[in-house]
C-alpha cells in the first residue's frame, strides 16, 4: 500500500492560491494566483517575452476585430510605444472598427437589427474613408499604412488610441489581412479590387519579414483572430523557413472560443522541431489586460 506523503502528487500548498486583500498591489495579486496549469503557462509566457523583449528580439502581435471591439486597442497600443510590441498584424475588420472609434469614437453596428432592412455595412462614411485611403496609396506603401497615414492627415480626433495611426506615427508595422467579400467596405461600389489585393499582398510580404524576425528567438501571440491571421501566420512562417530562418521561438493563442486553425497553426505546427507554443482561453477584455498587467510588472523588475 502506498503511503500518502510518500506518493508524487501534482499539487501542494506551496501552489494553493492565496486570498486577495483589498488595497493590494497588483503584484501582490499576480503571486497569489494558484501556481497551476494556465495560471503557470501564463507566467512563462510572460518570461518568455521579457526575455525576448530585453535580448532585443522581435515580438508581434496578431489581432482580431472582437479585440478591438472589446476595448483593448489602447492597451497594445501603449506596448507598441514602449516598444515591447514591434509589429501588429490585423484582419480586415479591424480596419473597420479601429477607423470608426478613431473618427468617431464608436463602432460595432447592430447586425441583428440592421440586417433585417438591409442597412448593415451602408455607412458611407466608413466606406468612403477607407476606400479612398486603400486606392490613394495602399499598393505603394501597404493597406495598414495608408489606412494610418490618412488617420493621422485627417487628425481624427481619437486617433491617439487608433492602432492604424499609431503604427503610422511610431513607424511600426501594422499590416492587415484581408479576404474579400469579409469586410462591410467590400459591399460598396467604389470597392477597387485591384487596389484592395496589391495593398494587402504588400501588407503579407512585410509581415513575412516580421515573422522571420520572430523566428530568432522572439514571440508572436494571436490575439483573437480564429482564420485570417492563423492562416496567414502560417504561409509567412514557411515563407521565413524556405530563406533559412528556422530559429526556436515562442507563440501563445488567446481566444474565448477554443479554435482548429489558432491551435493547429499558431500553438502546434511551429514547433514540432523546437519552441513553445501556449493556449489561453477566456473573453479577450480579461484574459489580454490580466496578460499585460502581468508582464509590465515582470518588466519592472530588475533583470535576475
């Protein structure tokens, strides 16, 4: 028969949560949290970026547009300028949700209502913007850019939490990814196909060289996006392997809705050589912010 404290088990009170008190520090709440299963996985991959992050290696974020939806564009955009995000990548419906909260400081329409008349998608403000944007310069300088640098000539009013016109005026690549016939703009008469596919083909080959950068030692996170980015991840990690980049690094998923493409893509096939690949799953507006807060509190402390 074996004896209890003789047997190997998973947990012991060293890893039991321990009670928050009310007026504590943030640090204080990330060290009580039980040291078990996501809770471990979310701490290392905070060690894996700050790691990344102070040995000067690339780290990227992909975003989906429940994310911005969600409210958490200022967030990733503060780690853009402090520089411990050095690349987004998006889908097209960012474009839609980051221009209008940058223009007009609200988005996300009532589809349930407004599909019913027809309505949905028919802003044509919205519409008018982008397109314009995309036809004037998205072959020449990428879709993400011209999107941000016509945020910032208009000098939208909200632009200061606009992931477009911040990544135009840090000069950090946003690059966004689009399926046509996906994103309300495409439903408008003036949509310009051949703009629309050169912008954001050159959005794909700048973010294969962001991905290659990622590959040597940096980290890369999906950040909600379940086809687009996973696929589109995937194409520009080959595209960096066939050059020669193949280099352990780190990639982590976070979605409310556990998905095949952002397990499969993102988490699984990267690493079968090498490197670490982390699941998060949880809504977005808690799971992302408690990711943040925990590695800008990593960040603050001395290098071991």
């Amino acid at each position: 028969m074996t004896v209890l404290e003789d047997r190997p088990s998973k947990v012991s009170l060293e890893s039991l949560a321990k009670s928050p008190q009310a007026g504590q520090s943030f640090a204080d709440f990330w060290n009580s949290l039980p040291d078990i299963l996501a809770v471990q996985d979310l701490r290392a991959l905070v060690g894996d970026v700050v790691r990344s992050n102070r040995a000067g290696k690339a780290v990227a974020v992909g975003a989906g547009g429940h994310v911005i939806k969600t409210g958490l564009a200022p967030i990733i955009v503060d780690l853009m300028r402090d520089g411990i995000v050095n690349a987004v990548a998006t889908n097209g419906s960012v474009c839609i949700h980051d221009v209008e909260l940058a223009i007009a400081g609200k988005t996300s329409e009532d589809v349930d209502t407004s599909l019913r008349d027809g309505s949905f998608g028919m802003s044509g403000e919205t519409a008018d913007f982008i397109l314009a944007a995309i036809a004037k310069t998205g072959p020449a300088v990428g879709l993400g850019r011209a999107l941000g640098d016509a945020l910032l000539a208009r000098n939208a009013k909200y632009a200061s939490t606009s992931l477009l016109a911040q990544g135009a005026a840090l000069d950090v690549p946003v690059t966004v990814h689009v399926a046509v016939g996906t994103d309300i703009i495409h439903m408008h008469p003036q949509a310009d196909g051949a703009a629309l596919g050169a912008a954001t083909m050159r959005d794909f080959r700048r973010f294969t060289e962001v991905v290659a950068a990622v590959t040597d030692g940096g980290v890369y996170c999906n950040f909600g996006s379940a086809v687009i980015l996973p696929e589109v991840f995937l194409k520009a990690l080959s595209i960096a392997r066939n050059l020669g980049y193949r280099n352990d690094f780190v990639t982590a998923d976070f979605d409310f809705v556990r998905h095949y493409r952002p397990r499969t893509n993102v988490v699984v096939r990267p690493h079968l050589d090498g490197g670490k690949g982390y699941m998060f799953t949880g809504h977005h507006e808690i799971m992302i912010p408690l990711f943040v807060a925990g590695l800008r509190t990593a960040l603050a402390q001395p290098p071991a």
